[in-house]
C-alpha cells in the first residue's frame, strides 16, 4: 500500500497539511461519524490506550446521534468538518459545495476540515483555507475496501508509522470489518514505538 494514493493532489495543494512535525506524535483520524455502535466501540478502544483522535464528523449524523458527538468531545477528542452530506468537490458548484461545509459548520464550529474523497477544487480549497485548516493524511488505510483483508489493512498502515504521521481510518459500517481489527494492532505498534496519540492541534 502506498502511503497515499493522491500524491498528484498533494503536489497540486502544498498549503494543505499531509503531516505535522511532531517528534512524539502520531495522529490518528477518523472520518465519516458519528455512526451508532462504531463510534462507541471506537471510543472505548481508544479509552483502553489512553490514545485521542481527531474525528471528522458530517454534520447530518451529528444532527442524528447528537449524544455521540457530545460523547466524542467529552472525552477528550477533537473535531473536524468534513461537510454536511459528503460531498464530493470536484464538479460541484463553489457556493453549493462552500453552503454544505456552511451548514456543518454552524453545528460544529471546527478551525480543522477534511474534504470527502480527497475531492476539492483549487477555488474550494482557497475559500475553505479562510477559515480552515485542511487537513488530509499521509498514511491511508483503506479500511473501507473489501478488496483487502483486515489483515492487510493492519499491516500496510503499520508499516508507515512515523512521528508525524497523520493515519486516516473511518466511522462507517462499511470500515468496521477491517478497521476494528486494524485498530488495536496500529495502537500496539504506536506505542511499541514510544509515540503517543495526540489530537490535531494547530
């Protein structure tokens, strides 16, 4: 597994951050959530390593499972925008897709955004980076393909592992298969490692 597949994006848009320079730090994300079941399995594993996270939410589940989301900053996690709907940027019209980053963000007043699918425009990007920080990732683990195994899954983010490293995994029934195995083998490694869990904080 690559460390991302959007290198072509990362040479267009240098102003967005891949990594962050933190020699004890690694940050691990989650995108897509709230989703009943997973994000409280996600929260109580994250509790059993003392590890924080940064959840980019959609601002139609926080709407839906308000009680989760509360449950997420109550314990100590960070959020981020990641739109309303999930919205793809790429062929979107500026203002519709800036009006759904809008309506998310009236709920969740984030400095920190993730563009869904890595999809955004160089418009888009420029009116988001007024007010956000875009945040994409250096290590994805695919944990939403059913084209590999949670094995995989595991292995090929943690052989990425580094101080720095921002680790993209998702709250979504669709990931749980191969994220809720990956997950508590990339925290054992993080931690053999001597790095801590830290939350995105710019």
């Amino acid at each position: 597994m690559k460390i991302t597949p959007w290198r072509f994006i990362k040479r267009l848009y240098p102003d967005m951050i891949w990594e962050i320079d933190d020699r004890e730090g690694v940050f691990l994300t989650f995108d897509d959530g709230p989703t009943p079941g997973i994000t409280e399995w996600i929260l109580s594993t994250l509790r059993r390593y003392n590890a924080k996270a940064t959840f980019f939410v959609l601002g139609k589940n926080v709407e839906m499972y308000p009680d989760l989301y509360e449950r997420i900053i109550r314990e100590g996690h960070k959020i981020g925008n990641h739109t309303y709907s999930h919205q793809k940027g790429w062929g979107m019209p500026l203002e519709k897709y800036i009006e759904d980053v809008d309506f998310a963000e009236d709920i969740l007043h984030s400095d920190l955004f993730r563009p869904p699918y890595a999809q955004i425009t160089p418009s888009q990007t420029r009116a988001i980076a007024q007010r956000h920080k875009i945040i994409m990732w250096n290590i994805l683990s695919r944990d939403y393909s059913m084209a590999i195994s949670p094995n995989e899954c595991a292995k090929g983010v943690i052989k990425h592992i580094a101080p720095g490293a921002i680790i993209a995994f998702h709250d979504s029934d669709k990931s749980f298969r191969n994220m809720s195995y990956a997950l508590p083998k990339v925290l054992d490694r993080i931690y053999e490692m001597g790095l801590k869990c830290k939350i995105i904080e710019l």
